[in-house]
C-alpha cells in the first residue's frame, strides 16, 4: 500500500475514517497527480476496509479545495492534440469521485472553507454536506472563467441537487456563492459554528442510513424537470442559449458546452452522463480559448498582480501618504481607490470648491455602496477621512508618491511639478497620469528625473482594472518599485511599459478607431462596422468609443501630434473624418449630444442619418470576417510594432495591457496570443494581403515574418508566460 | 409523367384556438374526420379506391399524435384498405400533403389520394411537439435560432417596411376576407363542423375582426419586443444581419396570422380514374419545389421556392394569374411582393391567415383550395400557393385549370 501524501487517512474507534487534505507547497489545494492518486488510494481503503464504516472528508488547510491547477493545466496542454488521450487524462478525477459516491458507505463533506471548482466537485460527490460558518467561505464552479467547465461532475450532480435553472445559472457564471445562499439552493445540508464541521459530520455517517445519492435510487426526477418534453426545461435551454448567443458573440465556446452538457446529461443515467461532461470539458480544453483565457486572465495576471516586473533589490515601499494634484475625473477616481485602500490622500486642486467636488465622487460611491448594503457608514466616514482637500502645495509634504492629474498641457504639468519637488522629501516619487505626453520631455521639468514616471490610469479609475507603469528615458528602478507596490496597494494590475507616444495602450487602441472610422470614410455601412466590432468581441464599436472619448479630443490629439511630428507625421483616412465632423459638422462627440450618433433624450443612441449623405453606402460591401480582420488585425500589428521598438518588453504585459487596458477580447488571450492563436504563419499571410487591399498600416513587421518562417510563437512550447526579449 | 388532377376540395371554418373557440370541443380527430366525411359525400365517392390520404400536422403530439390520417381514415368510415400518413413541413405541411399526395400519382404509383392537414391548435398549442429546433443548445447555437415573430420584424427592419406598411396590410386582409363572405365566395369550399348530436358548432370562421381600423391596429402592442429585448433573440438577429443597427418591432397580434383550429382536404387522382369515377376535373397540378433558405430569419423562403417551382415548370411569375401567400407576418408578404413584383391586386385576394386565422397544418391546404375557387370565379387559369416554413423552408406549388 502507497503512503498517501496529499491525504490525512485516520480512522477512529468509532470506524469513521476521517481524510483531511493537504496538498504541501501549495497554498490552497489543488488536484495534483499525487492527489489523485491519493484520493483513488483512499477511496478503495474506505470501501474495501470491513472496520470503517463510512468517511468525512475535510481540508488541513484555511480553505477547503481550489480546484485544477491551472498553471499546470496551461502547460500540459499547451500541444496536446489528441482528443482520446485528453479524454483518458480527463476522466480519471470524475471517475474517482464516482467510486467515492458508489463505494457503499456513507461519505459526508466537512467543507472547512472555500470550496471552488474540483474542490466543490468533490464535496457535490459525497453524500451530505456540511460547512463551517466561516464568512469567508465561498462556493462556486468558476471555470467558465477561464473558458473551461466543471469536468468532474459538476454540471451533472449539482443540476440533480438543485435543478436546472439554478444550476446553470451558477455554472455559466461561474459565481460564487456565499454559505448560506448554497443552504437556500440546497446544495449544502447544514451549516455549523466553524471547528465543529467535522463532529458534525461524522454524526450523519454514524446515523446514516443510506449510502447511496439519490440520482442512484429507483424514481429519481431531476428537481424541476428535465428534458424537451418538459416546457420549464424547454424555456431554460431556449433562453439560456439566445442569452448565451448574445453574451459570447459565439466567441466563447464555454457556456455553450455547459448548457449542452447539462442539457443531454440530465436525460442520462449518471455514468453516461458523467461521460458527456467529460466529452464536453475535453472539447473545451484543446480550443485555443480556453488556453489563451487560463493564460492570460490567470496564469500571467497573476503573476503581474505579484509585481512580476518590479526590479530587484529594492525594499517594499508602500505608499502611507499619497499627494494627488488635480480633483478632476482622473484625480477624484485616484483618490477614492487610494484611500479605499487605506492611504492617507491629500487632494489638491486650484481652488477649493474643485478640490471638494473631487471628493463628491468618492462621497457618491460610497453612498451607492451603503445602500446596495456592501459597506456601512462607520467604514466609509474612515475612507472620507482620509481624503484631504487643498490648494496648498505645503500640504504634499510628507507624501511619498504623488500624482499628478491636471489638465494635457506641458507647461501646466511642468509648473506642478516645480511646485511639488520643493516640498515633497528628497526620496518621495512623482508620477504623472498622462495619457497622450511622452514622460521623458515631461520629465525634463523635474529636478530628479530619475524619480519621475508615468502611472496611466483608465476611465473610470474604479472600475477599470489595469494601471500601465510608463518608465521614462531617466527613470530608476526606485521609482518602477515604487510605482508597482502602489498599483498593488490599490489592487489592481500593472504593466510595465518603455516611453512613447500614447504609450502602449493608447496608441495600439487608438488604431482599431481609426480603422473603424476609415471604414465609414470607404462607404462601409456604419452599422455594420459597429456591430461586426462588437461581434468580434470588442465592448463597444469604434465608432461609438469615439464619441464616448469625443472627436473633439481625438481632433486635439492629431493636431498636437502633427504639430510634435513635423514632416514625420503619417496622416491616416481617419485624420479628414475626424477634421469634418470637428470643424464644419460641429458633431464633436456624446458630451457635445452629437457625434457618429445621435443622442435623443431618453431613449438609446442611434447612428446619425446624415453619415449616409456624407459618406455613402459603397455597393459593395465587405464580408463579416474582412471587417473583423481588419478591426482586430491593425491592434495585433501595431502591439508587435511596440514590442519591436521596445515599448512593450514583455509578451505577457502586450496581452495584458490589451485585455485589461482597453478591452482586445479575453478570448483571443490578447493581441499577441491573437497572433499564435490564428498561427504567425497564416497570419502573415492574411496580414499581407490586408496590407495589399488597405496600405501600410497592415504591413508585417520583418520580426514578425521571421518568427512565422522559422515556425515560432510568441508563447513557446510548454511556457506558461514565456518572454521574447526586446528588440 | 402522368399527371395529378384536383377532383375537389373542402375545408373546415376555422374557429378561434382558444377555450372560447367554438370547435375547441371537437378532437382533432374529429375534426379531420368531417372534413373526410364531407369530401366523400359530396363526391359519392367509394373511398376503397383511394391509394393513400396524406395529412399534414405540425404538432403531432398528444391527439394528433400517433398518425392521425390513419385513424381520420377509420373514423371518417373510409373503407378499411384506405391507408394514411401524417407529415411534417412545419407551416406548409398541408400543401405539402397535397404535393406528396400528387407526386405519387405522377409517379404512377397511385390512382386517387387526398392531401389535407389539421391542425386543432386550441387543444394541441403550438410547440406542444416541443423539439431541438429551438431547445437543444447546440442546434439553437448552431443555426442562430430566433423565434420567427423576431425573424418577421427582422424582415420588416431590412427592408423597410414600417408599422404603417404592415399594418395597412393587415386591414386589407380584414377587408379583403369579410368582402369574400359576405359575397359568399368561400360558401362552396366550407363545410360546417358538428357536434355529437348533429347541431352546428361553426360554419364561418371565427377569428376575423371585419371592423378592424388602421387606428385599432396601431394601438396594439409590438408582439415580440419582449422576447427580442429581455431574452436576447435580438442579439442574436443582428449577429446574423450585422447590416441592421437595431429591430423595429413592428409586428403585432393585428399584424400576424391568428391562432386558429382548422382542417382541409384536397382529392387529387390521374385522369382515367377520375372518368371512371364520374368524377370532374377541376385543376390540374403544374408543378411544386420546397427549398431551404436561412434558418435564423426563417421566413425569407416564399419567393425562392417560388422560383424554384416556376423554373422547374418553365414559367415565369408574370405567367401567374393570382398569388396566394400565407400570411405568416405582414412583412413576409411585402417583401415577396417586391421580390417577384407582384401588384397587390394579384395576391391574396380574399384575405388570409392575418384575417382568418393560421391553422398550422391546415393552412397550405385551405388557400390552395381557396385560390382554386377564386380562378373559377374569375375565370382565370394558373395559380401559385406559397407558405414560408420553420427552419428556414419555403413550399410552393403551380395549379393551373382544366
């Protein structure tokens, strides 16, 4: 007999074996080889032994089981492309858990803690379940997340326990679920004070008198209904799919697979059923989607989250007091994460009626949050509290970051920035929220350039979860630290770019409007354009996005950029559309109540009749795909082009920055993912024929044609997060 | 290739397919067993040389489960030789009774048949029969399913037709189907439906609203804005037709066909055996085609099928003298107009199922018949009945008189 390492195996006087599960090195449990190994172990030792009567299964560990290791998960699969030896890898944890519910003896879960995916799976396979009253705690089967689903029973078990409906409504949101909204949909038996869990447990094994699931008694009905010749289920299926449809764009194969899963499952005997799920989750694991969402939204956020990029051999600094100059939206959504996250703020503005108005804004949300019932009043007067309003520059002392977020002028942000220098400590960092000005020409105002770096956030700032770190020409690793153990305070993710004319995010995003606008410019219909961008999986179509950032600014961006550029400035089909819509229509976007659309009171916007007259309909019109390819294909182009000119060093930070800064679609894992997702080679292809029908824009980049012929990616083989240096 | 005569035909009133419906208490056997009575007496016919009775139903569930041709046969006291089948092309199941029901006496392989439908819609509702059309995960995802009351307000946003548009379309039917009776055109085709004890339940149909006002048409509710907003079926519309900003909801109650019971039959035979039979050929069957067409906006399959059956019988649309189109939604009738050019004056002319009322599996039946008397009356010669089919279908079929 192996000694099992990943499982706690006692068994008492009272023949209640007792598995507490503690998968070493790792900070939650997770399914490892050795685990399952383990557990198939256990299972046989739990039935075959004549002296134990039944089992609790519980965790050594705060939380109760995560599920699959995802990490590993990306790895293992990264090339695997033969869908029966997937299918034999797949199911051997969901036939483990099907032992366990047919071994014959009761099994009962002490759910501990958080209990999510195969972790849940498990406690869904045992015969009762009861859970710590632990406030901490969560349930849930959250794999839709990362473009994959419950492979080992979820999707069959909990639809048994708790309908259909509801179970699908967890299952394709992947939600978590506190304690007690699990009790209320049944799929936990009892809730106990925390540390009795286990006694409690091991009462019901003791006491039990059935050692079977009910889906395995004669008569079973699955709760609610089942089947097409059931009009509740009907309804579901039929609504859950158009739901689905309009949610996915048809672009995450996902929730499709769960709906079918459960849909052809719950007509089935359980192990056939069983054996669906696992065909489903099988299908799902060798699509590209779900490597490129498990990559990027977990594997490689993660690591970005634990400041991946923060240079070596400095001290952890975290920001206690924090100078913000300027309450406008920037600077107001600034303060409110900032002292959300417990720092000190002094928010300065020129007078202070503007300073006060910036601090409305975290007075507004906190408000919104007391009455959703998601804080209290006590906890959000402490927030309140710490925010400072002034006008006077003295009041920066003793910060030991400051950001500046006053209006896109130079001589604004240089008259600031003397100000701040001559009272800040001789350590302190500043940084600058500029989105259009490169940092090194700002930082030429500063007297210790060396601690001057760019911090861009996004509108709004409580919402939008990527910050993109800008390092000027001069700027030192201290600041870089300091600039990434303050996006850490504040929770969100960091990247970590090189200095450059709207940085990364802002001049990759920026050519998808443009492509968009030039499309309007050929005769393209607008909505076309609007919807196929939308159906592509960008949030909202371009030309939409532009009304919402305004024409009026993207027309000050081009001026301020021919006028930097000189002879260099290469004009695009966009540049005459933008001028006409800003200075002869008067159309200057949502905040003026007119742009590319019209903005009638109360009801939704609408695209304006008269783009028709200005630009007419071409009679021919391009397929779904070329405008996709184009909207998608120029971002993509542009991000290789960042990393060639060293913008962007790291293929994780491009696709991060793309996912998180301006919404490039999860399913493509970003635009370099994109790339390898359609394969260099066959995107060159596709890239140079654009570049044939469109101009230069298109064109591939010789690093680009050099890893597509020498048949490489950017994530090479087996490489979770692999980097490709810099040109 | 022989060729398939109409001998005759009869059909049911169509009562409204509700509780309230005055044949809501005949069974759909019942009903369809009537109808076969009426047709055989009228004709004297001796049912023991029918090959085949060929019935379309689109919810064959239930009571009109387990092949009701077969057991109207039986009712109806067809001599026991009289074989049956019930068939499914959704919304032109009963003309394609018809076409099937000929196309065996064209084949050679039968003498006499009878092609009709039935649909009690009152008693069996509509997706009683359920199906992976619009359920199944994976084929509703696969073939961007959307309810066709969706597809029809698709219809209506790509190519322009307004409320105003369809709704003047729909009191045209009105007026067009209480002109008909109150003229008395439909007298000799209908066959009143009795109860056990031989009274009269309905001998005129029952869903039409004769008084009917563009005003009261214009105050009723868009029908599927609901379904198209909160369920997301327009989402899912425009991922097919990216082409189109946003769905006009413009159809209605006023504007769709209604929710009808109904049943019809057609007697259909070679030449020689309708001699023989002392029977009168009223029409001849030029030719038929279905054809499938884009299964999310499912309607748009009319004027194709059209085609179809025009090209395969060397005519052309100008050669047709009256168009009979189900109307399904107001719109599918629009834009077949304009696809094949049809002035109004030539199609539909006595109303239709926005008036009277849809039957399901009936209906392909009834306006074929219904068309046939209209060239009597009028003394001309070819016809062409067309239904638009779930799924993305559409069924067409050429008569023309003898």
């Amino acid at each position: 007999m192996d000694e099992m390492k990943t499982i706690d195996f006692k068994t008492n006087d009272d023949g209640v074996a007792v598995l507490t599960i503690d998968v070493k090195d790792k900070p939650m449990n997770v399914i490892t080889p050795q685990f399952l190994a383990d557990m198939s172990e256990a299972i046989e030792r739990i039935r075959d032994d004549s002296k134990i009567k039944g089992a609790v299964i519980t965790s050594g560990k705060d939380s109760f089981m995560a599920g699959a290791d995802l990490k590993a998960l990306v790895d293992t699969f990264h090339e695997r492309t033969n869908a029966a030896e997937v299918y034999a890898w797949c199911r051997g944890y969901s036939q483990s858990l099907r032992a366990l519910e047919t071994c014959g003896k009761p099994v009962a879960a002490a759910i501990n803690g958080t209990a999510l995916g195969g972790g849940l799976e498990l406690a869904l396979a045992c015969h009762y379940r009861v859970a710590a009253m632990n406030p901490k705690s969560v349930l849930g089967l959250p794999e839709v997340q990362v473009g994959l689903m419950p492979g080992a029973g979820g999707t069959q078990r909990l639809p048994r326990l708790i309908g259909i409906e509801p179970a699908l409504k967890l299952i394709t949101q992947g939600r978590h679920v506190s304690l007690s909204e699990a009790v209320e949909l049944g799929f936990v038996d009892k809730l106990v004070v925390a540390g009795n869990e286990i006694d409690e447990a091991r009462e019901w094994v003791l006491a039990a008198e059935e050692a079977t699931q009910t889906w395995d008694r004669k008569g079973f009905k699955v709760p609610g209904g089942a089947g097409l010749m059931h009009p509740a289920s009907v309804q579901t299926f039929m609504f859950g799919t158009s739901l689905t449809q309009k949610m996915t764009n048809h672009n995450y194969p996902a929730p499709i697979a769960i709906l079918s899963a459960v849909y052809e499952g719950t007509v089935l005997p359980i192990d056939k059923a069983l054996d669906v799920e696992t065909k489903y989750f099988v299908s799902l694991l060798m699509d590209p989607v779900s490597r490129n969402m498990a990559r990027t939204l977990f594997v490689n956020k993660g690591a970005a989250d634990k400041l991946v990029r923060r240079p070596k051999g400095t001290d952890k600094r975290p920001v206690t007091k924090l100078g913000i100059l300027g309450a406008g939206m920037m600077g107001a959504g600034i303060a409110y994460v900032s002292a959300r996250a417990g720092m000190q703020v002094v928010l300065l503005d020129t007078s202070s009626d503007k300073a006060e108005h910036g601090k409305d804004y975290s007075r507004e949300l906190l408000q919104k949050r007391i009455d959703k019932g998601r804080t209290n009043a006590d906890a959000a007067r402490d927030i309140l509290e710490r925010i400072r309003t002034t006008t006077n520059f003295d009041d920066l002392d003793g910060c030991e970051l400051v950001i500046e977020a006053v209006f896109e002028d130079r001589e604004i942000k240089a008259d600031v920035t003397a100000k701040t220098e001559a009272v800040i400590a001789g350590d302190a960092i500043f940084a600058s929220n500029t989105s259009t000005l490169p940092i090194t020409g700002l930082a030429s105002a500063s007297q210790r350039p060396d601690q001057f770096i760019g911090i861009h956030f996004f509108s709004p700032v409580d919402k939008m979860p990527l910050v993109e770190v800008i390092v000027g020409e001069k700027t030192g690793d201290r600041a870089i630290a300091q600039a990434l153990d303050y996006v850490q305070q504040i929770r969100k993710t960091p990247i970590v770019v090189n200095d450059s004319r709207g940085f990364y995010t802002s001049r990759v995003f920026a050519t998808c409007s443009r492509e968009g606008i030039a499309m309007l410019a050929e005769g393209v219909n607008p909505a076309l354009i609007e919807n196929v961008a939308k159906q592509a999986g960008m949030p909202v179509g371009p030309l939409a996005v532009t009304d919402e950032v305004s024409l009026e600014l993207s027309y000050h961006v081009m001026q301020q950029t021919k006028k930097d550029l000189g002879d260099a400035y290469e004009p695009t089909a966009a540049d005459a559309v933008i001028a006409k819509f800003v200075e002869s229509l008067d159309r200057k976007g949502k905040r003026f109540g007119k742009g590319f659309y019209d903005y009638p009171d109360g009801q939704k916007k609408r695209l304006w009749p008269g783009l028709a007259e200005h630009y007419p309909l071409a009679d021919e019109q391009p397929s779904i795909d070329e405008i996709k390819n184009r909207l998608l294909y120029v971002q993509a182009l542009e991000t290789v082009r960042c990393m060639d000119e060293g913008v962007v060093t790291h293929v994780a930070d491009a696709d991060l920055g793309s996912v998180f800064g301006w919404g490039f679609p999860a399913y493509t894992g970003g635009t370099l993912s994109f790339i390898d997702t359609v394969g260099p080679a066959a995107f060159v292809r596709e890239a140079d024929r654009l570049a044939e029908a469109y101009g230069r824009r298109f064109a591939v980049p010789e690093s680009l044609r050099a890893m597509a012929d020498n048949g490489e990616a950017f994530y090479g083989r087996g490489s979770g997060a692999a980097q490709r240096s810099a040109a | 290739m022989t060729d398939a005569y109409i001998y005759d035909h009869v059909r049911s009133p169509r009562g409204r397919g509700r509780s309230s419906g005055a044949l809501h208490e005949v069974t759909p056997v019942d009903l369809l067993s009537q109808v076969l009575a009426a047709l055989r007496d009228r004709n004297e016919l001796d049912t023991s040389h029918l090959d085949d009775v060929v019935i379309g139903c689109v919810s064959p569930v239930g009571e009109q489960g387990s092949n009701i041709a077969r057991l109207a046969v039986l009712n109806a006291d067809y001599a026991e030789n009289v074989p049956g089948k019930q068939l499914h092309r959704f919304c032109a199941s009963g003309l394609e009774a018809v076409n099937s029901a000929s196309a065996q006496i064209m084949a050679g392989q039968s003498d006499l048949t009878i092609g009709g439908g039935v649909e009690c819609m009152s008693r069996v509702p509509m997706g009683s029969d359920s199906g992976a059309m619009h359920a199944d995960p994976a084929i509703a995802y696969k073939t961007y399913f959307i309810p066709q009351g969706v597809g029809a307000d698709l219809i209506a946003t790509k190519w322009g037709f307004k409320r105003e548009d369809v709704d003047a379309y729909a009191m045209a039917s009105q007026q067009r189907a209480a002109n008909a009776w109150e003229k008395a055109y439909f007298d000799d085709s209908v066959v009143p439906i009795k109860d056990h004890i031989g009274m009269t339940l309905l001998d005129r149909d029952e869903h039409m609203r004769p008084g009917t006002t563009l005003d009261d048409l214009n105050g009723l509710k868009p029908a599927f804005e609901v379904p198209g907003t909160q369920a997301g079926f327009d989402a899912v519309a425009l991922q097919r037709y990216p082409e189109v900003e946003a769905i006009d909801h413009v159809h209605t109650a006023g504007n769709s066909s209604g929710i009808v019971d109904g049943a019809a039959a057609v007697l259909l035979g070679n030449k020689e055996t309708g001699k023989a039979l002392g029977l009168k050929p009223r029409a001849r069957i030029r030719g038929f085609a279905s054809i499938g067409t884009d299964p999310t906006i499912m309607l748009t399959g009319p004027a194709p099928s059209a085609e179809k059956a025009l090209k395969r019988c060397g005519m052309a649309a100008h050669d047709i003298d009256l168009f009979e189109l189900n109307e399904a939604f107001a719109s599918v009738v629009l834009l077949y107009m304009q696809r094949l050019d049809i002035p109004h004056e030539k199609i539909n002319v006595n109303g239709g199922a926005i008036a009277m009322g849809h039957p399901l599996g009936a209906t392909g039946t009834m306006i074929l018949g219904t068309v046939l008397d209209e060239l009597e009356r009028r003394d001309l010669e070819t016809a062409l009945i067309n239904l638009c089919v779930g799924g993305g279908m559409g069924t067409a079929t050429i008569i023309e008189r003898v």
